[in-house]
C-alpha cells in the first residue's frame, strides 16, 4: 500500500528451540493469507493539540521491539501458533502531521482489511488514532459499536482541530458509531459536560470503581455487533505504566487490563483493536512498553481461542 512504510524491526537472534513473534511477524508484509494485521500509527500531534505529553509517535517501534521478543503461548502454543501463521506486519502509516490528513490515510489503510474480514490490530500513536480507525469503518460502509478501556471520556471539543481528546465526539456528532461505551473512568478525568454529552448520546461510562473481572466480562459480552476495540494505557495505575501521555494515578491494575484485552478479543463481535498513548520518552525500564506489547500478545491469545 502507498501509505504504508514497511517496519525495520530486528528479529530476535534466539535459538531454533525458542522462536520469537518477530520469526514470524518480520517475514508476513502482506495479507495474502492473513486474517490479522498489524498497521503503526506513529503520531502524536493530536496529543499536542489536547496539551498531552508528546512522545507517542514512537509508541509502534516500541510495541514492536516489545512484542517481537515474546515466545508464542506455551500454554496454547498450536493454537497461538498458528494464528502468527496467518498475522502480517503492514508496517506504519506515513504521517505527515497534519492530523486530518493522516487520519483519513488510516482509516484508507484500513478499510480492505475490514472488508475482507481481517482483523486490524493498531499501534498508536496518540488517541487521535481512533478516529482514523472510525473512518476506515466509514469507508468500510459499516457502523461500528465503539468500546474503549479509558480514564477518559475523549469527548472533547475540537474547534481548532481533531486531537487525542476528541476522537468520540467526532463520531458521535457524525453518526459514525451505532453505540458508545468507555469503561474505566476515572471521576477526576472526566468533566461532568462529557459525561452528559456522552449520555446525551445514549452512550455508557463505567467507572473505574465499578470494574473487576466479572464486570469486564460483562461488558464485553454486551457488544451486539461489529465492535470496535480501544484500549489507552493511560487507564492503567501509574506504577504499571509510567510512559503515557497522561499520567493516571490509581488506575486499573496490569492484572485486569489484561483481562479486559483477552476477553475483549474472544468476542465474535470485535473486529478491530487499536492500543494508543504509549509514550517511550516517559517510560521507565521499558515497563510501558511491555505492557502494550504484552497486551498485543494477550489480544492475539484471545483470538487464537475464538470458538
């Protein structure tokens, strides 16, 4: 594709007995035969245009230095396996900064993947990525369910522009998404305003309060149609990511995000995912960027599993 730049990622050097993701993701550049892929959004300029820490838009390369090192599921490891056999690296969508135009790039991208049937799997970039993703449902001609693990709402408005903060706004004021839910607020993260345009729009928020294993299960089995999934690193508690755009102490535990991304992505019904706001520049040991990998790795799990 013309606006995708191929990753340059090195391939773990392990032995023959221990292969890593990278054995595979590395050698499938194209969807001839894959049912997954994976596409890099490196952008942040909508983080800068919400007054977020920018850094985002070397959150791809970092997922994927990440997640190329991981083992394939021992536990699972035919069935994990033969997923990786059908999941292809695109490589990363070429920015330009204008985060308009490299939106609607995205969401071109994206648009033959989910016409025949492939699961795009997305790598932020700051959360300006979803509406990009939105847009390749548009061009897809399908009105997605949006279900996003947040602190939150990201219904800002956006009179100087598209940013990381508006990206539901966008597609709720536009008509692009058949329903809304946010689960993961945080009461001090989210203005009472969005909080009512989002139930003006019969959307839901779950608050992070409200959240534990059941719960989430819940949630997802609640999805009725073609999902959309959106999961920002900043809903997880600092300790467990350090490196995001914004900060959220006391967030959700590393041990129920995941959860949330392997139930999230045995549902039928999900049929994206993109994970954003990881910010290597704020990272501290590389913690954040295991996390979004690991999280990668915990959705292809899930979907290994899909009965």
């Amino acid at each position: 594709m013309p606006d995708l730049i191929p990753a340059d990622m090195a391939v773990p050097d392990t032995a023959s007995d221990d292969p890593r993701l990278g054995h595979w993701l590395a050698q499938q550049r194209d969807t001839t035969e894959a049912c997954v892929a994976l596409i890099g959004f490196p952008s942040d300029e909508g983080v800068r245009r919400n007054g977020g820490r920018p850094g985002a838009a070397a959150g791809p390369d970092a997922i994927r230095e990440a997640l190329y090192a991981m083992t394939p599921d021992a536990a699972n490891h035919n069935t994990f396996t033969a997923l990786l056999d059908r999941t292809a690296d695109l490589g990363d969508v070429r920015v330009t900064g204008d985060v308009e135009t490299d939106q609607q790039r995205l969401g071109v991208v994206l648009a033959p993947l989910l016409r025949e049937g492939i699961v795009p799997i997305v790598l932020g970039g700051g959360h300006e990525t979803t509406y990009g993703h939105v847009l390749g449902y548009g061009e897809a001609q399908t009105k997605p369910e949006i279900l996003n693990w947040d602190a939150h709402a990201d219904v800002r408005p956006y009179p100087q522009g598209a940013h990381s903060g508006s990206p539901f706004r966008q597609a709720l004021e536009e008509g692009r998404c058949m329903r809304y839910r946010a689960a993961g607020l945080q009461p001090h993260r989210a203005a009472r305003a969005h909080v009512a345009f989002v139930e003006g729009y019969g959307g839901e928020l779950v608050w992070q309060r409200e959240l534990d294993r059941q719960r989430v299960t819940e949630i997802v089995e609640d999805c009725g149609g073609p999902t959309l999934a959106t999961f920002d690193l900043d809903a997880v508690d600092a300790a467990h990511a350090p490196g995001v755009s914004a900060l959220n102490a006391g967030g959700l535990s590393a041990s129920l995000w995941l959860h949330a991304a392997y139930e999230t992505a045995r549902s039928p019904h999900v049929t994206s995912l993109d994970l954003v706001e990881l910010n290597p520049n704020h990272d501290v040991d590389g913690r954040t960027a295991q996390l979004a990998a690991l999280t990668v790795w915990t959705f292809l799990k899930g979907l290994a599993e899909r009965s």
